[in-house]
C-alpha cells in the first residue's frame, strides 16, 4: 500500500471518530477547534488532511432525508420525515482507485446505533450519511458555502428551514446521549 494511501486511510479514520455534533461552522478550524464536527466542518477538515497526504478531493453536496429510518417514527422526528438535507461529503480523486464517494458524517459511536456508515477502506464508496433523494453535485471548494445556500433556497420554504434546525439539534442532543 502507497504511502499516500495509508495517511489517507488514517486521516479519513481520525475525522470519521469525531463525535457528530449540531450546530456548528462548517470550516475545518472548527472541528478541530471542538473535537465534533458536522458533515460540512467533518469534510472541509478531511479534505485539508487529505490534501497534505496529496490526495485530492472535491466538495459533493447530496440531497437526501433530513431525519434518518431509525428516527423517523419517533415522535420528536415525525412532523420532519419528509424534510429534505443538503448533505456534504467528499470525491475523493485516488491514483489507485479513481473517484471515491467518501462520507465520514456519523462517528463510530452512531453507527453502532444503527446510522448509516462505515471506515473507509480506500479502494471503493463508503455509504452515505442519509438516504439520497434525486442528485448530487460536486461544486469548487472556493463557493461550496454559496452553492449549498442556493441549492437550500430551493428546497425550503421559510418554516422547514426554521424546523429542519431544530431537529438537528434534537438529533444532536438525542446523539450525544446514545454516546452516554
């Protein structure tokens, strides 16, 4: 196994166990300011450790649902089981494999409970976070906030973006007990 390779495989598995966390900024700096990460400070952060491994990668944004099937019964989540998420994850451009869907959003902890993902294994995808719903785009790294922005504007009205918060920082809150 190249170098590269093995240091791509670790950064990706150091990112992956930091815990989910919501809300939050979504730069690189903040996950490792806090220890936690949301799917979009969780990649900005693995693309930064990838590219000093010189792996490069590019900004994916998928639009799935917002509430995960393990949630979505739920009282606290019901009213949000249609609710659409812009989801950010990686391409990641290997020399050995081409591109790789790589999505490192649930922490350890979180699988266990049953949400979707997995270790990076390096040669093929690993699952995504949500369940998709229609496309995915990758955008430039340099407008990737304005991009998911316009692409929420489309998708929200004015009270699912007000509810769509609040459900994740009760998926959040629900995700640090499951971590005790």
């Amino acid at each position: 196994m190249t170098s590269n390779r093995l240091s791509a495989l670790r950064a990706a598995a150091a990112v992956r166990a930091l815990p989910y966390c919501w809300p939050g900024a979504p730069e690189a700096a903040a996950a490792v300011a806090s220890g936690t990460g949301t799917c979009a400070s969780k990649h900005a952060l693995l693309a930064l450790e990838l590219e000093r491994c010189g792996v490069g990668s590019s900004p994916l944004l998928v639009l799935g649902r917002l509430i995960p099937a393990q949630l979505a019964n739920e009282p606290e989540f019901a009213d949000g089981a249609e609710l659409l998420e812009v989801h950010e994850c990686l391409t990641v451009h290997t020399q050995w494999a081409g591109p790789l869907l790589v999505d490192v959003t649930w922490d350890p902890p979180l699988v266990e409970h049953g949400l979707t993902g997995a270790p990076w294994d390096g040669s093929s995808d690993t699952p995504l976070a949500l369940e998709p719903i229609g496309a995915g785009w990758s955008v430039p790294r340099a407008i990737v906030r304005q991009q998911k922005e316009a692409l929420r504007s489309r998708i929200y009205g004015p009270t699912e973006r007000t509810r769509r918060d609040e459900l994740l920082a009760s998926m959040s809150a629900r995700f640090a007990a499951w971590r005790g």
